[in-house]
C-alpha cells in the first residue's frame, strides 16, 4: 500500500459515496459496517478512533486496495 494520509482516504471515499461511485455489495457487511461506525480520534483529527469501539482494520484493508489510484 502507499500509506496515504487517513484524511485523504477519507475525503476521497467522502466524494466517491456523494457521486454514487463507491459502491459495495449487499452482502459485504464488515465493509458496511466498518464504513458506517468510523469516529475520528479527538486528541488527532487525523487519525481515527482505535480503541475497540469500531473496525478500523477493515476500512484500513478496503482502502489500501483502491488509495493507489487516489491523484495527488
């Protein structure tokens, strides 16, 4: 993976959802999920919320496959 920035991941899937062009299978509930319970760290804006409470691993995988073709 790139490693791109979280906020840029983000902000890129942000716009994708908004123009219907992030789409997801009915049945891929982790990626649902994972997607829909996101919180943002309070102490760092730029990281998300990693205490148990939601899935960042599964959001982290889903968008490792697609950050590559994020333009910078």
């Amino acid at each position: 993976s790139r490693k791109t920035p979280i906020a840029e991941r983000i902000a890129t899937k942000a716009r994708l959802i908004s123009q219907q062009r992030w789409l997801v299978l009915e049945g891929c509930e982790n990626v649902i999920k994972s997607t829909a319970t996101q919180l943002w760290d309070p102490q760092n804006p730029d990281r998300r919320l990693d205490n148990g409470t939601c899935d960042i691993d599964t959001a982290d995988a889903e968008e490792y496959a697609w950050e590559r073709f994020i333009k910078w």
